[in-house]
C-alpha cells in the first residue's frame, strides 16, 4: 500500500529528525522515488529532478497516480475480455458470395469447392 509506505518513512524521517539527524527535503524525495516498487519506473523516470525541492508536493503527486492506478483495470483484465470476444467470431465456416469465383465442384458462381 503506498499511502502506508509513505506513512511509514515520513514517521522515520520524523524519528531521525528527533535524534539530531535530519534529511532534507532532496534526500527524502530520493528516498521515497528510490523505494517505490519496480511496477513505477515509468513514473519515476516522469519525476523533473529540478522538482524534489518539496516533499509534499512528490507526496501527492505519488498518491494521485496510486489512484489512477487503482482505478484503472490492470492489462490482464482488460486482455481478457478482448481474448473472448475474439474467440466468438471467426469459427466455422462463412461463405461470403463472390461473384467473380466460380466452384470447380459444381460449376455455379459465387463461392469455392470448400464451401460447396
């Protein structure tokens, strides 16, 4: 859950900053990009480095795009229902009429001897 993996190193940082070592705002920005799972590299590669002067403002833009992900359907399940509804179409035979062909099984026009 990324808003608690948020929660979780803002409370770090606010232990460190208790004991006399605190982080700047770059260093917590670097930390928290650098901790995000493999899955947000495209968003990280996104983030303008010339931006990690305020945390906060990463802070949400991170769980603005935690909700597009949430809200948007994973590849999985939109492939699925594309897999089906190509698997409805397309089986069995379909005999279009062709006027130029003519069926060297029966000698009429309009369709070929495999679907005679």
């Amino acid at each position: 859950n990324v808003e608690e993996h948020i929660r979780t190193l803002t409370n770090l940082r606010s232990k460190l900053a208790a004991q006399k070592t605190k982080l700047t705002e770059e260093e917590f920005c670097i930390t928290l990009l650098t901790s995000l799972p493999d899955s947000w590299d495209n968003f990280i590669s996104g983030v303008d480095t010339a931006s990690l002067t305020e945390s906060t403002k990463l802070v949400a833009r991170i769980l603005e795009q935690d909700r597009r992900r949430k809200a948007k359907p994973s590849s999985d399940e939109v492939a699925l229902p594309a897999h089906f509804h190509k698997q409805k179409h397309g089986h069995g035979k379909q005999s279009k009429f062709n006027p130029k062909v003519t069926c060297y099984g029966c000698g009429r026009i309009g369709h070929i001897i495999s679907d005679c």
